[in-house]
C-alpha cells in the first residue's frame, strides 16, 4: 500500500521539527490503518477509503478539516476512489459538509447509477445515505485562514500569484493499495487549491486525471496542478502504458510526471502500484509527503527528495 499527503514546495528550511513528526506520525497512522485492512484479508477499497478518511480527519492536509479556503471564503472539497476489478468509480465534487468526502464518493459508485455527483446534489444524496452534513465552520483551522488572509492581501495588492508548480503547496491525499486476492484500487482526496474561482474543480475527483485503478495494469493517485493532470489525463494515462507498451510501472510513471508535465511546466507527483506490488512515488517538486509499507509489513515515510 502506498499513500501521499500532497506534493509541492516542501523545504525543511519551513517546516519545524515539530511539525514534521506530526506529518510523518499521521502518515504512519493512516498507512497502519489501510495496512491491517489488508493483512486481515480486507479489501483493497476498504484500506484505501480508511487511510484517507485518517488524512481528511487531520488539518495538516488540504483534505477534509484542513481543507483551503476559496476566494469567496469557503471550503470546497473534491474526492474519488475506483475499484481495479470492476472498473467502478465515483467522485463528488464542490461539496461544503461532508466531514469525509471519501465515503461519498464510494457511496456514488456502490449507491447510485452514477459516477460522479457535485454541490448541493451530491449533499442531497448523501443525507439519502445517512451521512450527517457537518456545518461550514467543521473545515474552518487558523492555520488555513491565515493563508487565506495572506492570499487575499496579496490579490488586492495587485501582485501576481506563483506559476503553477512554483511557490506552492499541494495537500491533496491520496492512497492505493493491492489485496490478497489481487485487486487494486485508488482513491483521492482534496480541498482543491486556495483562492479557487468560479467553482473551479480540478483533477481529483475526475477519473483518469487524478485518480484511476485497473487490476490488468496498476492504480495512480496524483497531486498538483490539477489543470495539467486533467489535459494530460495523467493517472490513466500511466496505467495505459503499462498495460500496452509493456514498460515498467517506474518508467511509465517518471516519463508522464518527471518528462511530460516538467515540459508543461505543471508541477506534481503520483503515487502508482502495479499488479505485482511493484510502487512508483516520482514528483516533479521539491517534496512530497508519502508512505508505503510493503508485503512484509516494513513502513517507510519520506517528505523530501532523498
């Protein structure tokens, strides 16, 4: 199983000692929890919605509580997940109280005819579902208003905002997983990127761009410029080649995020699993918040680049 916290300008220059053990502590936690899913011959979606489900909990993560603010000052939240056996997939989108996005998608792709569901219809269904909608101020942390604030000082003055990639911090989360009885999945999670117009929805919660799992080829979670990973419909894209060149899962994943999207300038990483357990975690950032723990039950976090 393999999972990311978000990728981006992640120097240890800002970030305290302090701050990075509770990174790598939730990250730990939320991989222990998808991992005990498996070993007890659970399934590769059940591990994969619980570990995200850990991360949207956390305000460290732009996922969930520690979702970013719009410019109209509200918290949007994006997720999907897919079944690799089945091909089944569901996302919401633009959703404002659903503590776990997550689980609603899943609901959307076990529940309805449907694949993806957005705004106040994707919160209609889920109260046919049961979910308890949290109010506005569930997602509101200092920490993210103040970036907020920041932001908003700056577009009032005029100054430009950094290039995609560049001087920013992408938390969106992510996980896949491969089960004892060989299914893969893949889901994604985020609160979209900060000062979002318009209602903006990037590649998260779209199927083949941020997130997309298949049991013949592999499954890709993907964080960054959402308006890169959607034109290069980047997770599917991975998979494909797999499947049909025959590359390895590592080469068909650095030739899309360390080649394609470096020429673009889009900034991001992934995190892929094959069918065989084999993982590839490349991104074209300065660092990455990521976790994997393989067949053996040996755990390994990194955030920066070595």
């Amino acid at each position: 199983m393999v999972i990311h916290g978000g990728a981006g300008t992640i120097l240890r220059s800002r970030l305290t000692p302090v701050m990075e053990k509770a990174y790598i502590d939730t990250l730990t936690i939320a991989l222990r929890t998808g991992y005990e899913i498996l070993q007890r011959g659970g399934s590769s979606l059940d591990a994969v919605e619980a570990a995200i489900r850990i991360m949207e909990d956390c305000p460290l993560f732009n996922a969930g509580k520690g979702a970013v603010f719009t410019a109209n000052g509200v918290n949007e939240l994006d997720a999907s997940i897919m079944d690799g056996k089945t091909l089944g997939a569901g996302a919401v989108a633009a959703v404002e109280h659903v503590k776990n996005p997550i689980s609603l998608a899943r609901m959307v792709m076990e529940k309805s005819p449907h694949v993806m569901m957005v705004g106040s219809g994707a919160e209609e269904f889920a109260k046919t579902q049961g979910v308890k909608l949290v109010p506005p101020y569930y997602f509101w942390t200092e920490r993210r208003w103040r970036g907020f604030e920041a932001a908003r000082a700056r577009a009032d003055s005029g100054k430009t905002t950094a290039l995609p990639g560049e001087g920013n911090h992408f938390g969106t989360v992510g996980a896949v997983a491969l089960d004892k009885a060989g299914n893969l999945a893949a889901g994604t999670s985020t609160g979209g990127t900060e000062m979002k117009r318009y209602g903006r929805v990037g590649d998260s919660p779209i199927i083949g761009a941020g997130t997309y799992a298949n049991n013949l080829s592999c499954a890709v979670s993907g964080t960054g410029d959402g308006e890169f990973f959607i034109r290069n419909n980047v997770a599917a894209d991975i998979c494909a080649r797999v499947r049909y060149s025959g590359v390895s899962l590592q080469q068909a994943a650095d030739d899309v995020v360390m080649k394609e999207l470096v020429a673009q300038h889009g900034g991001g990483g992934v995190i892929a699993m094959d069918r065989t357990g084999n993982i590839a975690t490349p991104f074209n950032t300065e660092g990455m918040y990521r976790a994997w723990v393989t067949s053996d039950g040996k755990i390994t976090v990194r955030i920066y680049k070595d």
